[in-house]
C-alpha cells in the first residue's frame, strides 16, 4: 500500500471542526469525548457533534475517521448547527446511548448517537444512527461524512451506485443514508449536506459499514427504527443488575463504558478504546492499548462477580483459557482481541493529538516477563469457580502447570505492572505470586484442579517471609518498590485488596505515598513519574480508596471517593490519566482500569 496517502483539505464551509470554538487547531480536549459502541466497536463522539475517533470493522482495525490524531488526514463524521451554538449532554438511562442538546438563537434541538445492535448483539453490519429532533424555534444543521487514509495507507473515493453515492476506503465500504427530502453532496472524498429542522421534526443521517462483503445499506427509516430498539436493548441489558448505593450513578455508568469494551464475539475486554493518546506533554509514551490485558480481565471479571453478570463473566474466563492454553509456555501481559499474538510495533507519519507524537499500532510490553499474570489468572478463575462454577478438567491441568511454574519463576525479576524496560525484583510482583498460590491452594482444596497444593503453600509462606524481610524500608516507613530502590510504587495497594497486608504496614504505606506520589486525590504511578511529566494515573487514585477501606481508614476513604467522582467529564467518562494542574484528561480512553478502580472502591465502601 502507498505509505503517504494524502487527501485534500476540505471546503472549510462544510468543515466545523475548523470553525469549532470547542477546538484548538482543530483538536478539542480529551474530556470532549463521549463513547458509544456495539460490542464489536467504539465511536468517540466530541462535544461540538464530530465523531474523530471510529474503527471500522473492528476497535482494533485502522480507524477510518480519526481526526483525534490527524486533521488534516484522520477522517471525520460531523453533526451540528450552522451557527454558534452551547452544549449540554447526557447519556440515556440504563444505555450507551449519547443525547446531545444544542442550543442557537433560533432554536434547540436534540440529537441521540448510538451505534445500533440487534436483539442478541451486534448486527453483522456496522451501523450508526444520528437522530436530529427539534425541540423549540428553528435550527439550521450541515453534516459531513468524511473518511480518513485510515493512517495514510489508503485514498478514499466516492463512487454512484443505483441506491445513491457510497465512499470506499480500502476494503471498507460506506453508505450514507438520511431522511427523505435531505440532500447529499458529493466531493470526491466526501457526503456532506445542510438541512433545517423545527420543533416537533425528526430527521436521521445514518451512516453504514461492511468490510470486504456487500454492503446492506439500510434506509433512514430503518436506521431510525433499530435505535429505538438499541435504546431498548441497553435498558434491558443494565436491568440485571443493581447499583444501589450513594455511588449508584457513578458506578453504573462507569460499568456501562467496561460493556462497549467487552468485544463480540470473542469475550476480550479492550484495556481502552484507543491508541497513540498522550500520557505525557513531551510526547514518546504513547501506545496502543486496543488489546486485551490479561490484568484488566482479572480485576474485570472480579467487578462483574459481584454484580451477578454471568454472560460476560462466562465469555471473559473462556477468552482468558483460550488464550492460556493457544500461548502455554509464551503466555504473556497482553493479546489481540481474538487472542492471537500482538503484531510488532508500528510507528505512522501522523501528527498526533494536538501534535503530540508518536502515533503507534502495537505495544512495546508484548514480549515481557511480568510475574503478575500467575496472580491475574489465578485470582480469575477463582473467582469463577467460587460463583459456584466448575472447571473442565483440561482448565485444572492447564491450572496445576501454571502453579508449579509460579513456584519456581518468582525468584526472577521482571518488568513489574508498569511495563517498564528495567527488570528488578519488584514488590508488587512477588505478592502477585503470593497471590496466585494461595489461589491455587483454594482452588485444589475445594476439587477445581489437580496438584500439589502442599508445595504451593509453602512456596508462598517462602514468598511472604522474602517480601516481608526485604520489601520493608524503615527508612520511608512503607513498602518499597524493589529491594534497596529507596522508591515507591503505587501498585502496592492492590494488595490491601489481595489479602497480603491489611495491617499498621499497609496503612504506613498509604500515607507515604501520599506524601511522595500524591497531588490532590491523584497519585502517581511510581517515584519519578511526576519528574517525568506524565499525568497522575487515575486508577491509582481509586485503589487508595479501597486500600484505605481494607485497613480501617473508611471515613477518609469516602472523603477521596467523593473527589475523584468530581474528575469524570461531563458524562461519567475517566481517562489513563488526568494532569493534576488542571484536570486536563491524558492518556488513552476510555480507560477500563481507571472505571474499574471506581467501581471496586464504590463497592468496597458499601460492602
């Protein structure tokens, strides 16, 4: 494929993201995106009605509008009013569909953005509905249908067909439709079009997506209809379980974001919905994160336990084995979302967001050891087979071969949870092992798995006496990151949660990273990460909380939960990470770590 496709820039008249006053050269802040999705992709959908972020056919495919790293090139589909315009947005209830109220001084209306599902999923189709409803007055709208080079590797084009113009971008075929008495017009790389709308009227622009297959171009009526019914189906889907609690919202929307990471019809859980997001001003740590962590699918299916999701929770653990018995000897931190090994790393000619680079597909921690996955998978299956399921006997062999070698590899050193290209012998790693024993201990003495679980248990005795000799500085009165580092690492908490320590220890340590890796409710990740300019990482700031819980401090506990729930953007959406000098969002999102640490400090407090 030519490697430097460019397109042309487009009339700025029907362009808004360039006369946008939410944007700045043509970006809007991280805290402007709302999701929406159905379960096999994610749509990112900014303030001002352009959607800049949007792979088709897949959340791991090359996206196709991706104006959030490339203006110029990245691809977009827009929706607004024709003058300036305000903006007030929520969510339906019970749903990941997004209402967006824009209000000129000639009217208001509303429009409702979902990518539509079927009865029992995603449709075989990709289809996005945009429904414009008046609400008082009169609104003048334009819309722009714009693919991208999907990464400067393709040029689309518009083609006539008998049905009305359709856009091909490689092997994506596009169809546009809109409401009867709507124009489209046609560039050669674009549908775009104006319409007027009053209040009481109704008006769709749809848009719909194959890849490398014929394309069902469904009519705007049919677009309007399957809405209704998306509507249905996710008020039917957050009815099986109950978020009763002072936190009810917070913890509901952020468990309704964790469902569009969910990918049919494998049973992956995306760690995010995007790539190449910068964790740091200065550029360099941007990544892909358009993969399936097998510690996100832990603390993931740990969540959806305690809500009762069974479905999920059953697709979930069959991805996690699958993989485990694919990959055996090589199981590593993270796969595809089908569950094949992650591609090498790719680096584009793309400006970035806000021209921050690199813009990346791949991610650099694929061929680490990290001896936290014993713990991940162990603490899973766990949890599974706890919830009064069983495993089939090939799970517990698999299993028993997993324990034995945790016996013997958490004596090496490793990556730790950061990923980071320096190996040492670090805390939380050797806990994960703890972990992932006494796991494997439970799980043998209760008939789930074959083994010995005298050997496990011992091995794990060993562990703890090591960490307990080692691991300790008097000196920061904490845990330290590594034996002799002298440094703090915030990952320590989630062993407040694991059972390792609940005692005057781990609540010595919280309050030494308060000290060092605190700003406001945020911490950072590690000693040096503030040095380094990275954003405070969000989950870490959740994980104090339940920490604090687990060793007695819950009144301080609630105080923290109550301020991180101010640092969501205006529709309950959390981010990798969020700069503390102004709440600025960094980092790929949405995050499912960061909600996912929301949802287990909520529920934590109200156990």
């Amino acid at each position: 494929m030519n490697e430097n496709v460019s397109a042309p820039e487009l009339d700025p008249e029907t362009s808004i993201p360039g006369n946008s006053p939410y944007r700045t050269d043509g970006f809007v802040d991280l805290r402007s995106y709302a999701p929406i999705g159905d379960g096999r992709t994610i749509a990112l959908v900014a303030e001002d009605g352009s959607i800049d972020w949007f792979p088709l056919p897949r959340l791991d495919s090359i996206p196709v509008f991706a104006t959030m790293l490339d203006v110029s090139n990245g691809g977009r589909l827009e929706l607004a009013p024709d003058a300036p315009f305000s903006v007030t947005r929520r969510y339906l209830p019970n749903t990941n569909v997004l209402e967006t109220t824009f209000r000129t001084e000639t009217g208001s209306i509303r429009v409702t953005d979902a990518i539509n599902v079927g009865i029992d999923g995603p449709l075989p189709w990709t289809e996005l509905a945009r429904r414009v409803e008046g609400i008082d007055g009169e609104v003048g709208m334009r819309w722009l249908v714009a693919p991208g080079t999907c990464f400067n590797t393709v040029a689309p084009w518009a083609r006539a067909t008998q049905h009305g113009k359709v856009l091909r971008v490689g092997e994506l075929t596009l169809g546009v439709s809109v409401s009867d008495g709507l124009n489209v017009d046609v560039t050669d790389q674009a549908l775009h079009g104006t319409f007027t709308v009053r209040a009481g009227e109704r008006r769709m622009v749809g848009v719909t997506a194959s890849h490398g297959e014929p394309l069902m171009l469904s009519s705007a009526t049919d677009i309007d209809v399957d809405l209704d019914r998306t509507i249905e189906v996710w008020q039917s889907w957050a009815g099986q379980f109950d978020c009763a609690g002072p936190w009810n919202e917070a913890v509901q929307r952020s468990v309704l974001i964790l469902k569009l990471l969910f990918q049919h019809p494998s049973g992956a859980i995306a760690a995010a919905a995007t790539t190449s997001l910068p964790e740091r001003y200065a550029g360099d740590k941007n990544w892909d994160y358009r993969y399936a962590w097998i510690r996100d699918t832990a603390y993931t299916l740990a969540v959806l336990r305690r809500f009762g999701i069974r479905s999920e929770t059953h697709a979930a653990v069959s991805w996690l084995l699958r993989s485990a018995r694919r990959h055996d000897r090589r199981f590593g931190v993270f796969y595809r979302l089908d569950g094949s090994a992650p591609d090498p790393i790719r680096e584009y000619e793309m400006t970035g967001w806000r021209g921050i680079g690199p813009v990346v597909t791949g991610n650099r921690a694929d061929d680490q050891l990290q001896l936290s996955v014993f713990a991940d998978l162990f603490d899973t299956v766990r949890l599974y087979a706890d919830s009064g399921h069983v495993l089939d006997t090939e799970t517990g062999h698999l299993l028993t071969g997993f324990a034995d070698r945790a016996c013997d590899a958490w004596r090496q050193r490793d990556a730790g949870m950061w990923e980071l290209p320096r190996y040492e012998h670090y805390t939380s790693s050797k806990i994960g092992c703890w972990q992932a024993l006494r796991c494997a201990v439970h799980l043998a003495e209760v008939g789930q798995m074959p083994g010995d679980p005298e050997r496990w248990a011992r091995e794990a005795e060993r562990i703890r006496d090591w960490v307990h000799t080692h691991c300790w500085s008097d000196r920061l009165g904490s845990y330290e990151w590594y034996p002799g580092s002298g440094l703090l690492d915030a990952s320590i908490l989630l062993h407040a949660g694991s059972g390792f320590d609940r005692g005057p220890r781990m609540s010595a340590t919280i309050d030494a990273l308060t000290k060092d890796l605190g700003n406001g409710p945020l911490l950072y990740r590690f000693s040096g990460a503030r040095e380094e300019g990275e954003g405070a990482f969000v989950a870490c700031a959740f994980w104090k909380v339940s920490a604090l819980h687990h060793v007695g401090r819950s009144d301080e506990a609630r105080a923290l939960l109550e301020e991180l729930l101010e640092l969501t953007n205006d529709v309950g959406v959390l981010p990798e990470m969020i700069d503390p000098a102004d709440n600025a969002f960094l980092g790929n999102l949405p995050q499912g770590l960061s909600h996912l640490g929301l949802v287990g400090a909520a529920m934590d407090l109200t156990s």
